[in-house]
C-alpha cells in the first residue's frame, strides 16, 4: 500500500506518495523537480518536526513513517529567482483622451443586475392628486433613485453607488444618437509623466499640460456599499471572543458577497461569511500584520466557495473596569471615528481590490472594500461600526500626497520634494455664518472628507454557509486553540460510526475547519473541492440528492480514507 508523506516548506505544503520500500531521497528527488523553486545545491534538508535531520537514504519503512507523516524542509533559494511584487498596484491604466467605447469587463453580477434596474422610487397618490386611479401626476409620478428629499426623509446619509452612476449617467449621456461617453473617471492627482509637450520631467520641467489641477475635498455623497450584512451573531461574536479571552486586540478579514439591499434605492449589501484571521502580533493597544506566507492559499479557498475578500474587521476594545461587560467609548463626535492611520490602511486595501465598472474610463471605480471597527458605543457596550474611504481618498493615496497624523481626526498633506508635485489641495465647508466657504487643506484637513458610514446588521433569519462548528479558529496559538487530528477525530466520529450523513455534512460546513484541511494536505486538491461543493450545494436550496452523491465520493476517496486513517491512528 502507498504512503502519502507531507512536506511543509515555506513555500508551502506538499504531499507526495511512495512505497514503503522508497528511500526518502527519492521522493526529496521529485520534490525538487517538480514542486520546489530552484535551490541552491545541496541545501535542501529534511528533518522530523523535532528538526531532527533525516537520513535520505533511509527508506519509509526504516524511517517507521506512517501514511500522512509530516517532513520539514529547509532549503535556500537560488537567487535572483521569483520575486515577490508589491501588492498595492501604482500602475493604472492611461486613461484615453476621448473614450466614447463601452468598455467589456466584467462587472459582479449584481452590478449587471442593477444597472437594469431604473430604481424609480413609487409614490401613491396624494390628497393633491386631481385625476382619476390610473392617472399620474407632479405629485404621485415616481422618483428618480437619487432623490436627495426621499434620502433624507427615510434617514438615509449616502445615495447608492448606482444611484449616483445613475444620476452622472442621465448627465453625462443626455441626448440619445450621440455615442456613450463613460460617466466614471477614477481620481488622477499625479503629473502625468512624460509630458506630451515633451519637456524634462519633474522636478526639472512642468507645465499646464501634465499639472494635476488643485484639489477640492468635498463630502461623498454616494458610497459603493450601503451595508453590511453578517449572516449570523456568531460571526462577529466568535471573533469578538478573541479579545475577551486575550485583552489584545484583533483583526480579520471579511469573507462574502455582495447582494441587493432593498432599503436604499439601487443599494448593495456586503454579506459576511465568516472571518479570517491573519496572522498578527495583537497587544492591548493595538496590532500588527505578520507576514502572510498562506495568502494565495487562503485567497484560493475562498473564491472555490464562490466568496470574495469583502472586508476586514478590527478591535478597539478596553473594558471600563465596570464588572459588568462594559467597554470605554473612545470613538465618538468629539473624538474621532476612524484615525488617519485606520483611513490610509483602508485605503490601501480598497486599492487592492478594486470596483469592476463598464461606465469607468478604464474598466474600475472606487472599491466596494468595507473597514468594520468594533469599539464601546455612547452607552459603553461593544458595537460594530462600517466605513468605506472616499475615492477621492484613494486618488491622494495612489499619488502619495497624505499620510497620516498624530490627531487621529487630522490627515496631513506630504510635502512637495523632487519626486511628488502636490497641488493646491482645498476643503470646503460651512463656516460660522452658515456660509459655504473654501479652507486650505494644508498641512492638515479633516479626516470626515475622506470615508462615508455604512450601516450594518443581522438577517431577520440567520442562515449562513458556514455553521459555528466551533473549530479552532486559525492563527490563535497564542490562545492555545490549534486544530488537530485529534480534534477531527473528535468531530467526525459520530457521524462516521452512525452513518449520520446530515450530521457529517453539518461538520463539515465550517470555514475554519476546510481551512485546516487545505493547510494538513491530507486531501488533494480534487478532494478538498468536493468538500466545498458539498458545503456550498448543502447550504444552498438545491436539492439533497447531489450532496449525497458527492458526499459519497467524498467518503470514499483516497485522501478522505487516509485522513480518517490518520486520525485513528495518532
Ligand atoms: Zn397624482
Ligand atoms: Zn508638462
């Protein structure tokens, strides 16, 4: 019979299978030839997880290696190989000087979805209506999905992203016959380089032809994302757990899709899944990200459940001292809501993951990336609380012209140097006599003309992809919650002696968990997708008989066999 024996590298984890009778070199030999990066000569070593180095020429058998036997490597890379590129993109798109082409990309669905939506906001008829059921009137017709009183009267702060699009839309494109101009246009507020006039670029030459214009901050009326939906209170409260048990803070990141919200014109929900935690250092008053060695595999996990990076999450939480549970409000009117640092890291990963539109100049606007902070309220309890940067934020971070502060409600304008040419850069705003007026944004500005407020809840029934299984969730060894085979053995025995398969698919359906199978590579990759199509098809409306065919498969496959093996054994 075939071992499977697994090696953990830092470039990740790989299983290979050989014989009993195979020395370790051999399968050291394949491993550098077909899965490894080029290596230095002779550096590859394999050790037992006691780093304990292994004699290659020793066969498995001699070895006393058991199927799904885990092998350390250590190695060096060739140099001058594979490089890591830096994930925040500078490059975008020159934008062309008349596109008057629908561009093809590929929008999210629900994007096509509301872009065929005219939004048109009923009205019944009033007491001022003079005609007769069927008639329609100044007073009773429908309104457009941007209109500014109906937001106000229903106390909503921001008009969808397609209500605004809308609004541009019937503005940009007025006359019919005339050929579509892209009502979209990403915020561009660096020197265009080179200079079409042909002079020296910057800091030697510049001129009105590659200047960025100057900057008026004004409040974003619309946002790309109006809530924030999470399936279930246990998402939220099983990471919240983290801080409770630690007293350091957390963060994650927003794993879901995005869905029709029905309470706002032309609205988009974010719906959240489940969370992922990075690895991070956490401490009392704050946290960094490590270096995050599993992204590809993570990000890869997430699109086979049909999900997307939706958002991250973070704690700021110090308990009051009370007794009782409750937390210090320290974001609040007269405080700050989100720091300059929080606005510029946002940002960030707003620009990494950037909105798909066909009425952009260039294919994407803005992002629909959301920053939830969970913090004390006014009434000292823990509350969630959902913002997006502006795009116009996202354009001062593209160009470098703002870094943050040390008052968290202040972001500060960089300075004009060699490299960057920072135009004038106003705010404007109401001032004492109730006049609007316009402010010199140097060297610092109010943070509020860079993010927008989401709203956020709970569906009226919960009901998720994923249950609160209750497995270890990942990267929290410093609570001492590490998933193992003991544990797998644990959950899956009842369903596996009783031959319970509601129960097993039940287990199975819980994002920690999938994610410790992908990371114990037991199951191949075949193997783990069925295991998601199995979750997704159970958790969707669909019709039972294909899970229990799939779970069949499952069941029966070789890395599912070896994993209850594994289990068993140790
Ligand atoms: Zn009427
Ligand atoms: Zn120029």
């Amino acid at each position: 019979m075939g071992l499977i024996i697994r090696f953990r590298s830092k470039d990740g984890l790989f299983r290979l299978e050989g014989e009993e009778t195979t020395p370790l070199g051999v399968l050291l030999d394949e491993l550098v030839q077909t899965k490894l990066p080029p290596l230095e000569s002779s550096t590859l070593m394999a050790k037992t997880n006691n780093f304990n180095q292994i004699d290659p020429k020793l066969t498995l058998q001699e070895l006393g290696f058991k199927n799904g036997e885990m092998v350390e490597l250590q190695y060096s890379k060739r140099t001058g190989g594979q490089s890591i590129s830096g994930k925040l993109s500078e490059n975008e798109i020159p934008a062309s000087q008349n596109a008057v082409t629908t561009i093809k990309v590929n929008q999210l669905l629900i994007d096509d979805e509301l872009d065929n939506d005219k939004g048109l906001i009923t009205r019944p008829t009033s007491s001022f209506c003079r005609h007769s059921g069927m008639g329609m009137c100044e007073y009773c017709s429908p309104l457009p999905p941007w209109d500014a009183e109906y937001h106000e009267q229903n106390s909503i702060k921001h008009i969808s992203f397609h209500s605004q699009l809308a609004l541009l839309n019937s503005e940009t494109n007025k006359g019919t016959g005339s050929s579509f101009i892209p009502p979209l246009k990403q915020s561009n507020f660096k020197i265009l380089s080179p200079c079409p006039s042909g002079h020296e670029p910057w800091p030697r030459g510049i001129c009105s032809k590659c200047q960025p214009s100057s900057i008026t901050l004004k409040r974003q009326k619309f946002r790309m994302v109006d809530h924030v939906e999470f399936q279930r209170s246990d998402i939220v409260n099983n990471f919240i757990d983290s801080w409770r048990r630690s007293g350091v803070q957390r963060i994650g990141l927003l794993i879901g899709s995005y869905d029709k919200y029905e309470k706002t014109p032309l609205g988009i929900k974010a719906k959240v899944e489940a969370i992922y935690e990075f690895p991070q250092m956490d401490w009392e008053d704050g946290l960094t990200l490590n270096q995050w060695d599993e992204e590809d595999k993570v990000m890869n996990l997430i699109s086979g459940f049909g999900l997307s990076p939706i958002g991250i999450i973070f704690t700021d939480l110090s308990d009051a001292g009370n007794g009782d549970g409750s937390v210090i409000c320290k974001r609040h009117a007269d405080s700050f809501f989100l720091s300059s640092l929080e606005i510029i890291f946002a940002t960030k990963w707003q620009l990494r993951f950037p909105n798909v539109s066909r009425f952009s100049e260039n294919g994407s606007f803005s992002s629909k990336f959301v920053t939830c902070v969970v913090s004390g309220n006014t009434n000292g309890e823990i509350d969630i609380s959902t913002y997006q940067a502006s795009e116009t934020a996202e354009g001062l971070v593209k160009a470098n012209l703002i870094s943050p502060s040390t008052h968290p409600n202040q972001m500060f304008i960089n300075k004009q140097d060699s490299e960057r040419y920072v135009p004038d850069i106003l705010y404007q705003m109401v001032n004492e006599y109730g006049l609007e007026v316009k402010r010199d944004a140097k060297p610092s500005f109010p943070v509020e003309y860079l993010i927008v407020s989401l709203t956020h809840g709970f569906p009226d029934v919960e009901r998720g992809m994923f249950n609160n299984g209750g497995w270890p969730i990942e990267n929290r060894g410093y609570l001492g919650e590490v998933g193992d085979v003991h544990l797998l053995e644990k959950r899956f025995k009842h369903g596996f002696n009783n031959g319970d398969r509601q129960e097993f698919v039940n287990e199975l359906g819980d994002f920690h968990l999938l994610l410790y199978l992908q990371e114990n590579g037991v199951l191949n990759s075949k193997e783990l997708q069925l295991c998601q199509k199995i979750v997704r098809s159970s958790a969707s409306d669909s019709a039972d008989t294909t899970v229990a065919s799939e779970l069949e498969l499952l069941l029966n496959s070789a890395g599912w066999r070896s994993l209850s093996t594994i289990s068993k054994l140790l």
